[in-house]
C-alpha cells in the first residue's frame, strides 16, 4: 500500500508540483492528483479519442479560455455541450461580458435588466445582439441538416481574432454536438425565426448516427464529463453502442442516490457496456471552477 504524505506547500511551489502532491494525500486532493495523471496518459495515447461533455455554466463560470486552450493544444476530438454554454459563447463573441457579483437583490436585477447565474451577471440585452445576429444570418443556415453543421457554421462567421469554444472547433474541426440545443437562447432565437415564418432543416436526430460512427472508428477512447447532464449521456449512448471508454474523468458535485446521469459513477457505466473493465477512472466530487484548472494546468 502507498503512503499517505502531507502535503508540503512552498512560496514558490507551480501548480503542476502542487496536484502532484495533492495525489498523494487523501480524499477530494487525491481526487484531483489522480485525475492529472490520467489525463496525462490520456492525452498522451496516440490512439485515444478524447470525448470532452460540458454541462453547466462554465462560460459565465470564467473557464472558456481552459477550454479554448484545451482544443486549440488537440487534446480534444469531440465536444458536447449544452445550448447554455454556446448561447454565453456567442455572446460574449458578440462583444458582450460576464460580471461578478457578490451580494444581490434579485428584484433590483430585474428591473435594471440584469440576469444572475449564481454569484455573476449577465446583461439581458445580449438577447437583442443574439437575435440580429441569427435574423442577419439565417439565409447561411437554412439549407443547414445537422445541429454540429449549424454550430460549425456559427464559428465559421465569427471573426477570425474571436476568443471562443464556437471559433476554436471550427479552426481545428473538432465538431460540437449540442442534442439539448432547443434549451437554450440559441434555441429561442432560432424558434423567433420560425415563429416570423422563415424554415429551417435542422434535425434533431442525425447527429446521434456521426458520434456513434467516430466511436466506432476510434480504436481507444477517453471521456471527460464536467457537470453530467445531457452533454454526459450523449457521449455515453454512442459508446454503448460501439465500444467502451478506456479512460473517464467526472468532475461533479451531484450524488448518486437521485439516480441521475450527474450524479452516476463512471464505475456504473460498466454495467451498460461504456466503461472498460480495465479503465482508468477517477470521479472528482468538486466544484468545476475549481477541479478544472488544477487538473489541466500541466497541459495549458
């Protein structure tokens, strides 16, 4: 058996040299250690697919650039991720910010046009820049099929110095799937369109047959779920129908005892065929915000 050793922190200590430590301590801080070094072997498997879900509010959460970083370094082949994220995305690649906010009177937002997720705010006009941007645009998407060619499109007519998740999959082709996008400022603007009478082709089924096929093509594969969610079980339905995860990191703060998919084990997925017997997993119980840059800042 390994040793428990206390954790030595020191002035000048980087944070790579921190999460190392913490691997060798105990509880959540062995968590994060653990995970590091997963995704190390992960990332540096020549053969491995790297599945990336992203649930939850980590654009107004401030950890967009991680994942920017993360894409643009090819660690990761797919993203999946909720019509939530890519509507504070677009946003904020529309000129728009996010801003913190301590202390709160909900009432006194509303009235001066404010939205809170949490301990940050949001403008509401954002709304109106989203939906000039899809009314300017809709000609480019209409003959559009798929959910991941209408979000590559939306990169694609972003400019080329903007900072975001949609920009940086369409540069280095990794496609975005987004099966929840309806739920989302991105889904209303795209439902005002079709309420004024203009049509669309977008399917909401087909992007289901291209994640299962690159699962199936992918000989090894490594998943990494922040938050759960749709994004989570999106990745997991196309490796239970081709084949299972070879690595699987879950950063969540949910419990199991509800029996939902945030909450669930990666251990679990063995069950339905989406996790290898002889996977290396880690569940993170953690704060994204704060298990993410830890665990990934050897690679950024």
């Amino acid at each position: 058996m390994e040793k428990v050793i206390p954790i030595k922190v020191s002035k000048d200590m980087k944070v790579k040299d921190l999460v190392d430590a913490m691997a060798k301590t105990g509880f959540g801080a062995r968590k994060i250690g653990l995970a590091a070094k997963i995704a190390e072997e992960m990332f540096s498997d020549k053969e491995c697919k790297v599945f990336l879900g992203v649930a939850g509010a980590m654009v107004p959460g401030g950890m967009k650039q991680l994942i920017i970083d993360l894409i643009n370094k090819k660690y990761i082949n797919v993203l999946v991720t909720t019509g939530a994220n890519l509507t504070h995305d677009l946003a904020e690649s529309l000129g728009h910010n996010h801003y913190h906010c301590d202390t709160w009177n909900d009432e006194k937002f509303n009235k001066e046009g404010y939205d809170r997720i949490y301990n940050v705010l949001m403008k509401n006009d954002v709304y109106g820049d989203l939906e000039n941007f899809f009314s300017l645009n809709w000609d480019l998407f209409k003959d559009i099929t798929k959910i991941k060619d209408l979000l590559s499109k939306i990169g694609e007519l972003l400019p080329d110095n903007s900072n975001s998740i949609l920009k940086a999959c369409y540069k280095n082709n990794v496609p975005i799937y987004c099966p929840s996008l309806a739920d989302s400022g991105i889904g209303l603007m795209i439902w005002g369109r079709l309420a004024a009478g203009k049509t669309i082709k977008v399917g909401a089924f087909e992007d289901m047959n291209d994640i299962i096929d690159f699962s199936w093509v992918s000989k090894r594969k490594g998943v990494i779920y922040i938050g759960g969610g749709v994004p989570k079980n999106f990745i997991q339905q196309s490796l239970q129908f081709s084949t299972a995860a070879n690595y699987g990191i879950q950063i969540t703060t949910d419990s199991p005892a509800g029996g939902g998919s945030s909450g669930a084990p990666l251990v679990e997925g063995k069950s339905w065929g989406k996790l290898e017997h002889d996977a290396e997993y880690v569940d993170v119980l953690c704060d994204a915000t704060i298990a993410l840059p830890l665990i990934f800042s050897r690679f950024l």
